[in-house]
C-alpha cells in the first residue's frame, strides 16, 4: 500500500472507531454526559486524546519496513536476480484476496 492509502484507511477505521462516540464530542456542550466517559471514566474524549488515540492506531515506521522490500511481481525475475546476486527467494503464494475481500 501506498502511504497516502495508509492515512485513508487509518482514518476510515478510526472514523469507524470513533462513530459510536460522535455524540460524545457534542456532548460537553450540551452538558451531558458522554458513553465513551461512562465505560471509560479515567479517558475523556477531547482534541488531545483524539490526536494520542489516532498515533497510537497509525502504524509506526517499523512497522512499514516491508514496503522497502524491493517485491518483484515474476518469479522468474526472482529466481534470475537472487542467481545473479546469490540471494535467496521467498515465494508468497495465496489463494484468495490477502485482506479476505472475495
């Protein structure tokens, strides 16, 4: 995936994440008080924790190093470069979409 894809997605599960509580932002306003409060009174939902929240779900740059893998789409370019290079070749084969959409 590509960062940019990254960040919308992040943000698509978080929004998800977040939808049971769109009332809760709103909510200090009206004075009432808010479900996200009531199952979690030590964490109040406001700008800052919404920022920790969403660094704490973004993924960290370690956990991207495998985007700097330089994937090859043929085997056979694979198994000629890891020749050239005497490297070995790790073949991924699935059967099916990798993130389950059929």
């Amino acid at each position: 995936m590509q960062p940019d894809c990254l960040v919308r997605v992040s943000a698509a599960i978080l929004a998800l994440l977040l939808s049971p509580l769109c009332g809760c932002v709103n909510s200090e306003k009206s004075g009432t008080t808010a479900a996200f409060a009531h199952a979690n009174p030590e964490v109040v939902l406001n700008d800052t924790t919404l920022v920790a929240l969403r660094e704490r779900i973004l993924a960290a740059p370690q956990d991207l190093a495998w985007e700097s893998i330089a994937w090859r789409p043929s085997l056979w370019e694979a198994v000629l470069e890891g020749d050239r290079e005497e490297r070995p070749v790790l073949l991924w084969a699935m059967n099916g979409h990798p993130l389950g959409c059929t």
